[in-house]
C-alpha cells in the first residue's frame, strides 16, 4: 500500500493529476460522536517517505489550540474538538471534528461518504432509553429500527445527502431525539479529461489518448480502469488499468467522436469524459510538372509554360514551382486542374525544374524535369599570369581563355604568331588554361578562339616580351701576397656570362655580407681586404636582375695562425681523485688553425696524442691507479710552433685493502698478566689511515696511522679477553674489515690439594687407597702426577674436577705421597701426605703405644641397611712450617654395599670431619699421621 501511495506522489498513476497530498486523519471506531468516556484512535497518514515516523498532532477547543508531537502517527482521544495532524514530510491535514456526548442517545455516522460506498448509521442509547428507533432524513421519517441499531446504505450515491437523525422512549418519560448527522456524498475521482496526442493527425499517422482524472486523498489507494471509445464503440479489447490508448496508425475511416470511461474495479462507481473529435486529414499526393510546347527549340527567347497538377487537386491547394531549387518568383495562374507559369528563355534558365502541391497538410514534391538554353559564344578574352612579378626565361606562363556567355560544351584553342598552341573543351562555366615554361622564343603574340557549333570567336592579341635572367656567376681570387698569413691583401672577382642588366653583384663570407656593387652591363667587379685569423673558410657572391639572386660556387680560403698556449684541465666523477675512477685530460688552444695536434704528458712521459682537424679541443681518458698521481701537462701544435701548457698536479687516493690482524704475545700460548699487542696493518690505502680495534664486535681503541702503515694496541689480559677479535681500516673512502681471529687466553693452574681416601679408618694392607689432585684454578687440560716418595706413579688428564689415582696398598705403601698438576704453563706440587698402615710399625714410632698394637679394629661387611661411612685423609700444611693438620672425613655413599670398588664413589661430597688433630713437628715423632677409627654411623 505504501509503495502505491508513493508512486501517486512521484507520477500520474491511473491517469491521476500529479498534485501535492496532505496528511489524511482516520478514526477508530469511524464515528465522530461517541459518548464520553470512550475513547477514539486518531491515526495519520501521510503520502511521503515518512508516513510512519514522528507526527504532529493539532488540538482546539473553544478558541484555544494546543500541539504536541508523537513518536508514531497514532494518538488515543477522549475530549471533543477539533483535530489535526501533519506527518512527517506532507502537509497539514484538513480538521477533523470529535464530540463526546454526555447525551442519552447519540447517532454514529462516518467522517467521510463517497459514491459506491456501504454506509452504516447507528443509533446508540444510554441504559435509561428504550430503543424503538425511528430514523429521520431531512425530518422525513426514513426507516423504523424495531430489532437493531443499525441503518444501512448498501450504496451512497448523491441522493442520499442530507441530515439524518435518530430518536428512542425514555423509560420515566418521554420521546428523546439524537443529535443530527449531516451526509455529503462525494466522489471517489474527478470527471475524466480525455487528452489527445493531435486532433488533426496525418493519415497514416499514430495518435495517443489519454484519460485523466484525480482520486480523492481518501481514496487514493483505490485503483481505477479506463475505457475508450470512438461513436460508442468500444476500442481494444476493453477496459484496462492504463489510462493511455495507442492507435498505431489514423486513417480516414477513424475520424468521429472519441470519449473515455473511468470506473473503480467493481464498477459500483463510473464517470465519463467529454466527447471530442478528430478529423484525420490526407494529404496531397505527388504532383506532375510538365513543360510546352513539348519540343520547344531551346534558344534564348523562346516562351515556355510549366504547368503542375495533382490528383486531389482542390481550391485550397497550393502550387509552387522551383528551379534548381529556388523558388520561381512567376506569377502561377490557376487551371481547371493545377496551375502554370509561363516565361521567355534566357540563358540563366538552363537546369533542373520541379514544382509542389500543399493542401494544409504538408507540400508533395514532383519529380524533376531538365531545360537546356542554348546559347552562341562570345567573344573570348585571353589572359596571362604567371608566379613570378616579371616575365623571364625559365619562369612558368598561364595562359587563359574564357567566353563570357555561351552554352556548353566550348571549344578553346590556344595560338603563338598564328601558330597553334592546342586546344581545350570546356564543360563548365569558367573557360580554360594552358601553362608552359618560358624561353626567348616565346616572346611575340598571342590569341585563342571559342566555339560552340555557332562559329568560332577570336580573342584579341596580348603581347610578350621575355626578360633574360643572369647566368651563375663566377667567383675567383687573386693576391700580390701568399695567402696563408695574417695580414696579406685578397681581392675578390665576381663574373656573370650571361643575363639582361642591370646586375647587382654581392659578397658573402660563410654567408655574411662582406659588401655589394653594380654593373650596367655583363662583366665582373671586384673586392678586396686584409686577412686576419677571421678570414678563414668559404666565399661566395650572388648576381642578380631583378629575377632572384643567382649564387656562385664557394671558394675556400685559408688563413694560417699559429696556436696559442694551450689550456689543460683535468676531469674525474668526485672532488678527490680515486684508484678506478676515470681521468678525463682536455687541452685547447684557444687560437691556432687547424689541424691541431694534441700531446698529453704525465711527469713528462707521453700518455698519447689526439689530432683535431677542425681546431677545439682535444681529450684524453685515463684509469687512475696509484702510480697516476703526479704532474700532467700537454702541448699543440698546428705545424707552426709548438705551445706547452702550465704544469697541474694530481693526487690520487687509493682505498684502503683489507687489513690483516696480528697477535704478538710473550710465548705461544696467550696467558692471564700478559701484555697482548694486536696489530693491524692494510697493506694498500692512501694515509692517513684510522684502525679501530674490536674484542667481540665491542670497540677497544682506535689508532690513527698518518703516513700510513699498521697500528698497534696493548692488552693486559685477563679471563675476559678471550674471545674474537677483528679491526677496520678507514682512509675515507670505504672502511675495510679484517678476517676475525681468535683468542684464548690460559690460566696458569693453581698449587693442587692432594687428598687420600680408604675404606676405614685405620689403613692395613691390602685396602683400596684412592688418591685425588685438584687444581682450584686453571685451563683445561690439566695433567695431574702422583708420587709416592717422590717415585711416580703415575698420570692422569682431567679438563676439570681433578684426577682420581687409585693403589691396592702393601706394606711398602707406607710414607709420603704428593702429587703435580700441569697445564703447559708451567706445574704446581701439592703439599706432602704421609700414610702409616696397619702392620707395620716405624721404628721408635713415638705415636703409637704398644696398647695399640693389641687393639683390634671393627671389619666392614655389607651390612644391606647401613649406610657405611668412609674416612678421607688429608694432610694440608699450608705455610709449610712444621705443622700437621690432620682429618678423617666421612663420606656417605650411595649404594648399599660397602665395597670400594670404584674409586668415583669415594670423591668428598657433603663429608663430616669426624675427627681432627693438629701437632708441632719438632721431634721426628711429631710428623706421623695418627688414624682413629670410630664405630660406623648410621
């Protein structure tokens, strides 16, 4: 519905006015009085883009007028007054009336009634009223209502307009009568306006009928048919929603009265147009042009008749003769059929005539008819041109022949002293030519003829005269002097053989005026000058009489100059010259003739030679290596006198190579305290050159080399400077790398820790010792050696964690063991250990007791759930006095046999000094070792 709405709007649609549609109010329920207390939807419709957006609603009661807006484009009443409503984007809507009724009865009518429509009217009563309802139309009694409330009209129509009422019985009292009701019937759409393309259309011609009419806005949603028709017949098919017919094509038969018949689609309501007519009209046909007499001779002055004609000749048409597509200004006299026009023959006549018929609806052309008017010639005139302002030899002559009245075809022929030239036909208006270039016979008379079967017409004479141009000239040159120095006197001769006079003569150096003269008959003039070094190259002189300049042949004059001192500059890509770039050498001598030959010198060695055969400048290209720096100079020479240019030097800049790295230590192997010197040198680089020297891409030092060389650096090393190492050579130009080299720096091992470890406390023969060496500090690797008074027995590496000897002891195992840890950088002893074993008792041993000796100590089996204790013997004497420090360790093994089977499982983690002693040595008792032994612990 919305859509329909809109294109009412935007078009004529169901051959609706396009108008401007104002915002429409609908109620519900439909009537306008209602008793008070209820309540009525008012809803607003617009007939835009908006319809259901924001609307403003318009209130008034007794004068006073109150707006509000809504959301929607629904608002709920209860007061009585007058409304309206504006949607958004249409006009404000005509008002709508309301009374709530405090009345016992009221009568409920429609707010709007148009033809076609059911129309209720109910009559509604308060408690109080009994309802045997009588309805009144314009005070007639219309209807008694005996079971229902409702009157109803199955289909309005004008007739039923006019003001109704209702009336009922109080129960206490009396007759009571409802307000009045007023019904105004209207249409559903305006009469139709029949509108049509043309009403004096063309046979043969289409034709559009158009049915226009306009729906009430209440209605605007109704959709109508249309209906034509011609002397009341229906045309087409029948009635459609369009409301335009196409008749393709109008003839005679269709002229008559045409109207049109707009109906809703029930046909409850129709409306019909006005009658109009239509007269289909018929043009005239293709008229007849004819000439007489028939075969009139066709000389100037004889009288011919154009007569026209058509078949639908009538008093209204109109005739018009043409000629070549003019119209002819003749006075036409009407005939019983067409018209004619009569006129006397004159040359202008000749063409193509036709003539046209109009009878008001549109002017027929006849065919063409063809009038030929012969005419004798005239008497032709000869004209000559040419191109140039005068008359020579050799120039291009026009001559032209032309008989100013006379019927085509013309012959035209051309003669010289009587002579013929040839002859020309001409076929059009213009006359004709001929061209021939000119020589000194030509010169005489001349006439032509014209002749068009007539007899021929001669022209009158033109005379000519032809002027002699000069012949090229000659130039030569002669001097007292020779002609190769500056300074010598030349003298120029210009001669013509042929050519009328007077001849003017002209001088040209390298085609500048040198200066003129004039002769009144053939021969030759001359002119003379000093020769300077401007005086070189070609000479010419031209000759002329009036008919153009005629130019001689160059000569060629040469003026020796000896060169100058040349100039020398030097060219490269950059400011500063660099190994590789290109040197370009140019050397000028800014005045010399040529041919110049060039030298180009590098400390007075010939790099090579150029010749420049027209003189400027010469160059010479060079690669620049380091050996090019140095002076340069050149020297020309044009075969006079050689010249040498003043002395430039320059100076070549070679990048720097990459640099090489060197180490220089005190020995072989780099060591913690040693003074490192690194060296780095590019063996090829213009100075002065600047080295930077890297420890792990880490900048150490820069040094500077100002005539060049290496550059050194002192490093006092630590552990942190092994590591690699680089360094960079820089002269400017490109900076240089060199090769990465590394670096380990060794540690020196530190004095080792010797340390004895047995299965018990007590030590007997037969036990499994292991000895242990260690170096705290130190680089891998490390070479420990074991001795047992100072007997070895043997060596074990280790890259760290110290070195494991193990010995199944005998009696012969008992005194004094060390051991020696070395890494290349020289070897550490450990401090002396001595061992006593059980069994054998040093003699005077003033350590042991003979109780002792009878003491027994406890045996070590695999005891499954002991973890069995492991003493460690170590003696350390750290200052090396007569000191003894000793200890017994307790080592918890792992695993839950006793057996020391391998020697890895005695090393000393998480031990216990389980027992310590410390003696002065100053008896030879003193410096034994006493071992206690002490129950296993759990």
């Amino acid at each position: 519905m919305l859509l329909w709405v809109i294109l009412l709007v935007l078009a004529p649609v169901s051959g609706q006015f396009v108008r401007t549609y104002k915002s429409i109010i609908f109620l519900q329920p439909p009537w306008t009085t209602v008793f008070r207390g209820e309540r009525v939807n008012l809803t607003c419709k617009g007939f835009g883009f908006y319809s259901s957006q924001k609307t403003k609603w318009y209130y008034r009661y007794l004068g006073k007028e109150i707006s509000r807006e809504t959301q929607k484009n629904t608002l709920e009443v209860q007061e009585s007054g007058e409304y309206r409503c504006q949607a958004q984007g249409s006009p404000l809507s005509s008002p709508v009336s309301l009374d709530f009724s405090s009345a016992s009865l009221i009568l409920q009518a429609p707010l709007s009634v148009f033809e076609g429509d059911s129309v209720v009217l109910r009559c509604r009563a308060k408690a109080e009223v009994t309802l045997k309802t009588t309805i009144y139309k314009n005070e007639n009694v219309l209807a008694f209502l005996n079971k229902t409330t409702d009157f109803h009209i199955s289909h309005a129509s004008l007739k039923d307009n006019g003001a109704y009422r209702c009336t009922g019985y109080k129960e206490t009292c009396c007759l009571v009568s409802s307000n009045t009701v007023k019904i105004q019937v209207q249409e559903s759409f305006t009469r139709p306006v029949l509108r049509v393309s043309s009403f004096q259309p063309i046979s043969g011609s289409p034709v559009t009928l158009t049915c226009e009419t306009q729906l009430s806005l209440e209605r605007s949603d109704v959709p109508l048919q249309f209906c034509f028709f011609r002397n009341d017949q229906m045309l087409g098919s029948g009635c459609s929603l369009s409301p335009k017919f196409q008749i393709t094509a109008m003839w005679s038969k269709d002229s008559g009265s045409y109207w049109c018949k707009a109906a809703t689609m029930c046909y409850n309501t129709t409306s019909n147009s006005l009658r109009s007519w239509i007269q289909v009209l018929i043009p005239a046909s293709h008229p007849v042009l004819t000439l007489s007499p028939e075969k009139a001779l066709n000389f100037e002055g004889t009288k011919v008749k154009l007569h026209c004609e058509t078949q639908e000749d009538s008093l209204r048409t109109l005739y018009k003769f043409y000629h070549d597509g003019v119209p002819l200004r003749y006075k036409s006299v009407r005939c019983e059929k067409g018209a004619s026009i009569s006129f006397s023959l004159t040359t202008e006549h000749s063409g193509n005539y036709y003539c046209t018929a109009d009878n008001g609806h549109g002017a027929k052309p006849s065919e063409a008819v063809s009038l030929s008017v012969t005419v004798p010639v005239s008497r032709p005139v000869l004209t000559l041109s040419s191109a140039e302002d005068l008359i020579s030899e050799g120039a291009k002559l026009t001559l032209h022949c032309e008989a100013q009245r006379g019927s085509l075809p013309i012959v035209y022929q051309f003669h010289h002293e009587n002579a013929s030239l040839g002859n020309r036909s001409a076929h059009s208006a213009g006359g004709v030519a001929i061209s021939f270039s000119l020589t000194a016979d030509h010169s005489g008379n001349y006439y032509c003829t014209a002749n068009n079967g007539f007899g021929p017409q001669r022209s009158e004479a033109v005379s000519l005269s032809i002027t002699v141009p000069v012949s090229r000239p000659v130039l030569t040159l002669s001097s007292a002097e020779a002609l190769t120095f500056e300074g010598a006197t030349v003298t120029l001769y210009c001669e013509v053989q042929r050519g009328s006079p007077r001849i003017l003569y002209q001088f040209y150096h390298e085609d500048v005026p040198l200066g003129s003269n004039s002769t009144p008959s053939v021969g030759k003039v001359s002119f003379s000058f000093s020769l300077t070094a401007a005086h070189s190259g070609n000479y010419y002189c031209t000759a002329d009489n009036g008919f153009g300049p005629q130019r001689s042949e160059a000569v060629s004059l040469f003026v020796t100059v000896p060169v100058s001192r040349p100039i020398l500059t030097l060219r490269v890509p950059r400011a500063q010259a660099v190994v590789g770039d290109l040197l370009e050498l140019r050397c000028e001598a800014l005045r010399g003739s040529p041919p110049i030959m060039y030298w180009f010198y590098h400390e007075d060695v010939t790099l090579g030679s150029s010749s420049v055969p027209s003189g400027g400048e010469a160059s010479f290209n060079l690669s620049l290596t380091a050996e090019h720096s140095g002076n340069y100079s050149c020297e020309a020479n044009n075969g006079l006198v050689a010249q040498h240019s003043d002395t430039i030097s320059l100076s070549v800049i070679v990048p720097v190579s990459r640099p090489i790295l060197t180490f220089r230590a005190p020995r072989a192997q780099a060591v913690v305290g040693d003074l490192l010197e690194l060296h780095c040198e590019a063996l090829r680089g213009s100075s002065p050159i600047l080295y930077w020297f890297y420890h792990e891409d880490v900048t150490l030092g820069k040094i500077s080399a100002p005539s060049g060389g290496g550059a050194y650096f002192n490093l006092s090393l630590t552990t942190e400077h092994s590591g690699i190492y680089s360094c960079e050579a820089d002269n400017g130009l490109e900076a240089q790398r060199s090769e990465m080299v590394t670096l380990k720096v060794a540690v020196p091992v530190s004095r080792p820790i010797l340390t004895l470890r047995a299965p018990r406390a007590q030590v007997a023969v037969g036990d499994l010792l292991e000895l242990h060496c260690e170096a705290l500090r130190g680089s891998p690797l490390i070479l420990y050696q074991f001795y047992h008074e100072d007997v070895t027995l043997g060596n074990s590496s280790a890259l760290s964690g110290g070195a494991f000897f193990n010995l199944s002891l005998t009696a012969e195992h008992s005194g004094n063991y060390s051991c020696e840890a070395d890494n290349g950088l020289g070897a550490q002893r450990s401090e002396t250990v001595t061992l006593y074993l059980t069994g054998r008792e040093p003699a005077s041993d003033p350590c042991r007791s003979p109780s002792d000796l009878d003491s027994q100590e406890p045996t070590y089996h695999n005891v499954p759930a002991w973890e069995e204790l492991q003493p460690v013997y170590s003696n350390v004497n750290p200052r090396g006095e007569n000191v003894v420090y000793s200890e017994v360790r307790i080592i918890r093994e792992k695993k839950k046999h006793a057996v020391a089977s391998n020697p890895r499982h005695l090393r000393n983690k998480g031990s216990r000094i389980i027992y310590s002693e410390v003696k002065v040595a100053s008896t030879p008792a003193s410096r034994c070792l006493f071992l206690a032994s002490s129950a296993p612990h759990r």
